[in-house]
C-alpha cells in the first residue's frame, strides 16, 4: 500500500497548487490558441496538441483572480480527466513533490469559497501550504456551476 502520492506543483496568485502526477499528462510552454466565440469566461481556447484539439481553461478567471499581467504568458499543464484532456492555464510550473499520505488535511475553512470548492485537501509545507485541486470538478464546470458545453471539451482520445 502506498504511503506517499506525487503531485505535479504549480503557482497561480501567489498560491502552491498541486495536482496528482496520475493526473497528468504533460507540461509545456505558453502555445498560440484559437478562441471559441460565446465560451464561458474560463475558456481561453483550442490548442492543437499533435494533432489533438484540448480546450484552454484560464485557472486565474475559473478562481476570479485578476488576469495575468499582459507581459506575461501562462504556462500549460495538461490533465486528463477520463479520456479528455484539458489545458490549464498557470502562472509557473513546480516541482513534482512526493508527500505522505498521513499529512493530507481537509481545506481550511477561511479560504475563499470559489477556491475551497474546487480543493480536495491540503499540504502544510515547510514554508506554505499547497492546496490539492480536484480535477473532475475544475474542469467540469464553468463558473456558474454548470458543465462546459460538449463542444468545448477536448475532441481528441
């Protein structure tokens, strides 16, 4: 039985975010993408990832943070959630970090709403706490708490 998880780390506003690496499917640079007309807020756009069409959720608009100041482009990590995958939009990419299992801890309640929804757990690191996303419910639903229409999700498997 496992006694640690992996996950792949990332910032966005200041937080320590993480995702489980099984998660995961890769990580890369900022990518030109082409915009959906009449998508929800969150949705950045396209990317052609080798051929496959994933969609672009901007994280800084899904948890109401101002946007990235215009000099500076996000960076991609890849998630796939069954057999989509979907690009979330960062600030920076982190370390993978392996943390035990029995240090996990349920959200605090003081973080801001939108944010504690979409957390599954937290760490408490040396110097801060990183806030463990659940992927099926971030990129599952717009901001309004209703699905991402089909036709936006990626098309690809």
């Amino acid at each position: 039985m496992a006694v640690e998880k992996q996950f792949c780390t990332f910032t966005l506003n200041g937080y320590l975010f993480g995702i489980e690496v099984l998660a995961v499917q890769e990580v890369f640079r900022y990518q030109e993408m082409t915009s959906v007309p009449l998508a929800p807020p969150e949705v950045r756009g396209l990317i052609n990832l080798r051929g496959q069409i994933i969609t672009a959720i901007d994280l800084r608009s899904r948890l109401n943070f101002e946007p990235l100041p215009g000099h500076r482009l996000p960076m991609n990590v890849v998630v796939r959630n069954g057999k989509e995958a979907t690009s979330l939009l960062v600030d920076a990419i982190g370390d993978v970090l392996n943390l035990p299992l029995g240090a996990y801890e349920p959200p605090p309640e003081n973080l801001n709403e939108t944010i504690r929804d979409l957390v599954q757990g937290v760490y408490k690191l040396r110097d801060k706490l990183m806030l463990v996303l659940d992927v099926d419910k971030l990129v599952g639903m717009d901001s309004g708490n209703e699905p991402i229409p089909d036709a936006l999700v990626s098309a690809g498997e």
